[in-house]
C-alpha cells in the first residue's frame, strides 16, 4: 500500500538536495545508515519520513538546514519537542495559539515583539 501523499514534498526535496551535491543514491543511503531500498521509496513518497533523528542526519551530510527538511517531513526539531515538554507555559501558549487560530502574520508580529522588549536571556539567543 502506498502512502498518501498529496501535499507533502519530502521525497522530492530529499532526492533534488541528494542529486544536487552528486550524491548517488546508495551513496547517500550508505552515509545516513539506511538501505538503499528505503531511501528509494523515501524518495519516491512510497513510505512514510522517517524519524526526525533521522531527519537530522540527513539534512546535516547534504549540508542544509534541518528546517528545510523538518518541514516538508511535517516533524518537528527534537530541540524544540524537549523545550516544550520541560517548559509547560509553552506548551499552553501553543495550545491557545492552535485554539485562537494564529497565522503567519500572527507569529511574525509575537517574534517582534519578544525581539523589541527583550525576551529571553541577552547574549543567549539560538539559532
């Protein structure tokens, strides 16, 4: 059975990002630690993404963002998963957020407000 994807571009961008650095698929496969059958299907959206370690390795030997990849996967950074479960008031900021709908424009305007008052430790900022 196939996995339904109609939206998602993980398998796309894996295979553009691999072939644009002339990495052939076994390669690849061979640098992440999977076979090369399961990176074919990957590429070829039979299967689910992988893991977002996985993601992460991936992105890091075809020298990327791991956004990029986290994104079009529809995963989540592992960084960001630890931070929300060991801070509960983000995890209910992010629950209101979902309840009141925020959208682009929404985040953007919450990011410049933390930059303009000060948010967060001074010289502490991750990228």
């Amino acid at each position: 059975m196939l996995f339904d994807y109609t939206e998602h571009v993980f398998g796309k961008i894996l295979k553009e990002k691999r072939m644009d650095i002339g990495l052939s698929l076994r390669e690849f496969a061979g640098r992440v630690g999977i076979s090369p059958g399961y990176l074919s299907d990957l590429e070829n959206e039979k299967v689910a993404p992988p893991s977002e370690k996985l993601i992460l390795d991936m992105a890091t030997t075809l020298g990327i963002e791991k956004d990029e990849l986290l994104k079009a996967a529809e995963k989540v950074d592992p960084e960001v998963t630890e931070y929300v479960a060991q801070e509960p008031r983000a995890a209910n900021f992010l629950r209101m957020a979902k309840e009141k709908n925020f959208d682009n424009g929404d985040w953007e305007k919450l990011s410049e407000i933390a930059r303009v008052v000060g948010l967060g430790k001074p010289g502490e900022e991750k990228k």
